[in-house]
C-alpha cells in the first residue's frame, strides 16, 4: 500500500475480510523456567518443545509439525520434569508456572530409545530400496540414538496391499508408524477428510472410508499428506520408468514443460538452502538427460491469463449489460486440479462458477500436440508431452479423460519436483554445477505467468493485464507489483477501481472489481461457504490454489516443507520475475504470434474454446 501512496493514483485498496476470524490475543506474563540446569523466562503457556527449540536444545520429534495441530502421540519428545511420575510429551506440555526440565537424563534416553525400537518392530522392508532413504525422519532418529539391531523384533512379511489405485498418491500401509501426520493434514490442514485412525491398541491403523482404495474415495490428489508423512507410508505415483523408456526410444520426440515452482524448490533436493532458483541450469540438465525440447509452462501461464481475463470480461459485459442472470459470478480460477476435485466433490452445484479454462499444464500439451506438431512436421502419435510441476495433484489432472482435445492425451506424464530430482542424479549430473541454458522455442518468451507459483500469482499476472486492456494504463504499482496479492493469510480481499476506461468497456466506468486469493482448501471453504450464504455477491474474481502457499507448497515439492521455506521459494519467484523485461501477457511475442497464426478467432473464440476449455458446450454462451 505503500506503492499506492507514492503514486497518488491508486485504483487497487484492500478491505477487511468479513469471513476471517481475527487473531487470538497474545497470552501475557512470563515463566521462569530451568532446562538442564539452566535458567530461562519464556512466555505463558509455550510448550516445553518450542522452549527448547528457542535455546537450540535438540529434542525429537516424529509426530510433531509445525504446519498441524498438536497430537503428542508417538512419545518421541519426553523429557523429564520434576516432581512428575511419568515422562510428559514435550510438544504438548503447556509451561504455566516453574518447571525444572531435563532433557537428556538416563530416564529420557532409554524411554526414547524403547520408542524407536518399538516403532521400528512394526516397519517393514529396506532402507536401501526405500525412496525416502536418506531423507526419512524415522531412519533419521535410528542413525541419532544408534540403533544397530531390532530388539523387539522386526516384521518381515507384508499386512497390507500397497495402494495403487490414485494416479497421485501411493499408500504403503507397512510403513505407516501412526503419527497421524496425514489425518491431521487432510483433516485440519485442508479440510478434507480422507485419512482417520480406526480400531483401537496395537490394531489402529489409518483408513479411508469403509477402507476404499483412495481412486474411489474423496481425496483431492493434493499431496499434502505426502509432504508432512515422516517415512515412505505415502508418496507420488512415479512415471519416471516410463519417461526414461520414452526418451530411449529413437521414434519419439519427447518433450517438457517446466512451471516456475520446481525452478524455484529443486535445489534443495541437492543440499541448497531454500530460495535458490535453478531455471536455467534445470534447463541444462533437461537437455542433457535426452529431452528433444524444453519448453517453459509460463508460455501457457500467459494463455490462461488472456483466455480467462478475457472470459471474466464477457462474463461482466453479460451480467452489467445484458442483464444476464444465468451469468454466474465471481468467476473463480481453473488453474489448480486440487481445487478442481475439491469443488467437484464438496461444492458441485457451483461448478458453473470455474473459468472454463484449462490449467497451464493442459493448455500447453494441447498446444504442443496440435500447433508444435504443425509447425515441426511431427505426427502428434510420435510425441510425448511431460509436464514438470510441484503438484501430485497434476498427474491425476492429465489423465482426466476429457483432456484430449488434441485428438490425443494433451499431456503424457506429470512429473513431481522430486521424481524430477531423482532423475537428474540417476543421469549422474549435479544440478547445481551445470551451466545455464535458455529455453527452446517457440515457447521461450514468458511474462507475468511466472509468479503463478505464488498464492494470488494468478490474480496478480490477470489485473495487470485486464487493467490495461480495459484502460490503456499500466496498473499503477511501482514494476508493476500489485502488493496486496502478495503474501500468505489465508483469504485476502481487494478492489481495483477502473476510471476513465475504453470506449469498449464503457460500461465498467466507476466500477469497483473486486477479487479475493485463498490457497489451502480448508480457506476455498471458507470462501464457497460465504458464496453460499450469499456474501459474495460484491466479489468479481476469486483465486484458489489448493495448496498452501499455492503452487510452491504443492504435494510434489521438496520434502520437508514448512511456512519459512514456502516464503523462501516464493521469494525466489518474485526475485526471478521481477528481472523480466516482459510483465504483462499480452505483450509476450510468442503469445501475439499463437494468436496471429493459429488462434486467429482470438481469446475465446471457437479454436481456444476446443483446445484451451474444458465443458465447449456447456460454456459457449460465453463466445463473443
């Protein structure tokens, strides 16, 4: 807002949103408290874990995450306190008046070690052919507290079926040690409500309804689950295999896209602190591991944005000039197949309010298997099209059966930032000490689409298009940052006011458009509960991304992940666009030249219809 001040004349103001609740007062006072023989003051009600954490004293935890709610149900984290009998969990001990804590005594390192003992007598299988191997909380704390046999035992047969029926998402129930990280995940975290704890004693287990393989059950594909399991109980349906046979076949012309947040996330999968953008060097090993082509999702990043820009114009001319009622607004996002699912399966007497258009994802691999086919004289059998993305969610998406608009599958394989990594070290390269490279063209031109990795990215890259499109101003933000898209509480609300417009948009003169940007479902519903109740009717445009942060937090993202690193890798994005020269869609060339020479009806029009929307018929009323 700062940005508005010096400019003097600001059409963007944010408002209070009505349907958030205010923060908590802070707990006042302070404790005086001894850990290990040392004194300390920490404010009331701080649990003994983050006391410790405060002081850099080390203490393990499994089921503890700082992105869910406190569960204190592996035990892990005792510590001692004096004058208690027991050993309490110190993740949920609340410190409320002076306690002499011990952290490391004989007492805390044999109840920790009998824990892990215990813990690893139900784990089945092998480090070695484990895909969390070297990154596995569990195998972590076994290294720790130098476990060199199985004491209690240890299971060598499977109980149960591994779960391959979800494109997204694989569950090894054998290597689940109940931490309910996933049930909390799907529960608190997203609002959901896949996972539950069922049975009870040495018979719980983690269930889905009436034990029904995920595919036909009500998960979103999110992958959040993933993201904040300890071990390999849950983790992505891996098409590398097929990739790699795709690549050694001389007869296929093997292409990829790549979206801007596992640019910004890879590193990490190779020792690098968060934050630390690999675009161009990604590029490098792409090339290097056998991909004919490697293309950049930002391309399609600026279709979407004049296709539904363009859509939420129609719409607005339909509802504020015609009088239409069967318009619905606002206009909601299409960008995120979580929240695609998610809408299908809570909300779907409100599917009329999605943009009808395609993800970037699928908008490219319609593209690449009709206009690139065309172009190269390549028989679009001989094609095939990989998408590396941050989502799980998007392998689900590709092989949704309406996405062949192409005449074939618009997209082959997605591809996680993860399995992506894999491959790299499997090519024997180290990402981080390649060259750079560019992109190849057509698609190596990109603007605004870049910042989509972001929560309200998409919002952002829209207003600075349609702002000009329907003014002729640039949006006034100093290089063009529409601040109050950015940053990461839950719902945000904002207007653009539109003064002294186009003869064209005359009818949006004096018009307030407002938008709102949620990310992480458990917020979508909130917004689709106050659409329901009929908060909404002020509200234009509404981003969601279904994951929290948006796309750099997505299911298929480096493992850990937390609030610090998400902000770090949207960082990393912002950085990135903010040295583009090109900021605004529709002043990208390779997206003047899709529309000269190909989609030659324009934004909407009959062709982007067929090949960049989903539901033609269904959303044709739109069609200028």
């Amino acid at each position: 807002m700062e940005n508005n001040k010096e400019t003097n004349r600001a059409p963007i103001s944010q408002k209070p949103l009505v349907i958030e609740k205010g923060d908590k007062d802070a707990i006042g006072g302070l404790v005086e408290i001894e850990i290990n023989g040392k004194p300390f003051k920490v404010p009331l009600g701080t649990t003994i874990l983050d006391a410790c954490r405060q002081q850099n004293i080390h203490i393990p935890t499994l089921c503890h995450h700082e992105d869910l709610c406190i569960a204190g149900v592996c035990r892990i984290c005792v510590v001692e306190v004096e004058g208690m009998r027991v050993l309490p969990t110190s993740c949920s001990f609340p410190i409320t008046n002076r306690l002499k804590i011990k952290t490391s005594s004989e007492n805390v390192r044999k109840a920790r070690r009998h824990i892990l003992d215990l813990l690893l007598s139900e784990h089945y299988g092998e480090c070695y052919s484990c895909h969390r191997n070297n990154n596995c909380e569990l195998q972590k704390l076994a290294k720790e507290y130098g476990v060199d046999s199985y004491r209690f035992g240890h299971v060598t047969q499977r109980r149960h079926e591994i779960d391959r029926s979800s494109y997204s998402v694989i569950r090894d129930m054998d290597k689940c040690i109940l931490c309910k990280r996933c049930v909390r995940t799907c529960i608190d975290l997203q609002e959901v409500g896949v996972l539950e704890a069922t049975h009870r004693g040495d018979a719980t287990t983690i269930s889905t309804f009436m034990d029904k393989p995920l595919a036909d059950v009500v998960c979103i594909n999110c992958g959040q689950c993933i993201n904040r399991c300890p071990t390999a109980a849950l983790k992505a349906n891996d098409p590398s295999d097929d990739i790699w046979r795709a690549i050694d076949d001389p007869k296929k012309h093997v292409v990829i896209q790549t979206a801007p947040s596992p640019r910004a996330a890879i590193g990490e999968e190779f020792g690098l602190p968060a934050g630390t953008s690999m675009t161009k060097q990604l590029n490098t090993a792409l090339k290097m591991i056998g991909f004919d082509k490697v293309f950049d999702t930002n391309f399609t990043a600026d279709l979407t944005i004049m296709e539904e820009g363009t859509e939420l114009l129609l719409r607005l001319k339909k509802a504020l000039v015609e009088k239409d009622d069967s318009v619905k607004l606002p206009q909601f996002t299409s960008c995120s197949p979580g929240w695609i699912k998610y809408i299908e399966h809570f909300y779907p007497d409100y599917l009329d309010y999605l943009s009808s258009c395609k993800s970037p994802q699928q908008m490219f691999g319609a593209v690449i298997k009709t206009y690139y086919a065309q172009l190269n004289n390549i028989n679009p059998e001989d094609i095939v099209t990989v998408a590396l993305m941050p989502c799980s969610a998007k392998k689900f998406e590709c092989n949704r059966p309406e996405m062949n608009d192409s005449g074939y599958k618009d997209v082959d394989y997605g591809l996680t930032t993860r399995e992506m990594a894999q491959m790299i070290k499997e090519a024997g390269l180290y990402l981080p000490g390649l060259p750079e490279s560019e992109f190849d063209n057509p698609f190596d031109e990109s603007s605004s689409g870049l910042i989509f990795g972001a929560t309200g990215g998409v919002m952002e890259s829209a207003l600075r298009t349609a702002y000009e499109l329907v003014t002729g101003r640039q949006v006034p933000f100093s290089n063009l940052e529409i601040l109050p898209c950015r940053g990461f509480s839950g719902v945000r609300q904002a207007s653009v006011k539109l003064e002294n417009v186009k003869p064209e948009w005359s009818f949006l003169e004096g018009v307030d458009l407002n938008f709102m940007i949620a990310h992480g479902t458990a917020n979508a519903k909130k917004v689709m509960e106050a659409l329901k109740r009929g908060e909404l009717s002020n509200i234009h445009f509404v981003e969601i991304m279904a994951c929290p942060g948006g796309c750099i937090g997505g299911g298929g993202q480096p493992i850990p992940t937390s609030k610090e690193i998400r902000a770090k890798r949207a960082e990393a994005i912002y950085k990135e666009a903010a040295g583009l020269t090109i900021k605004k869609s529709f002043e990208n060339p390779a997206i003047a030249k899709i529309y000269a020479e190909f989609l030659t009806d324009g934004p909407c029009g009959h062709l982007s219809h067929k090949l960049l929307h989903t539901h033609y018929a269904k959303r044709g009323k739109y069609i200028p």
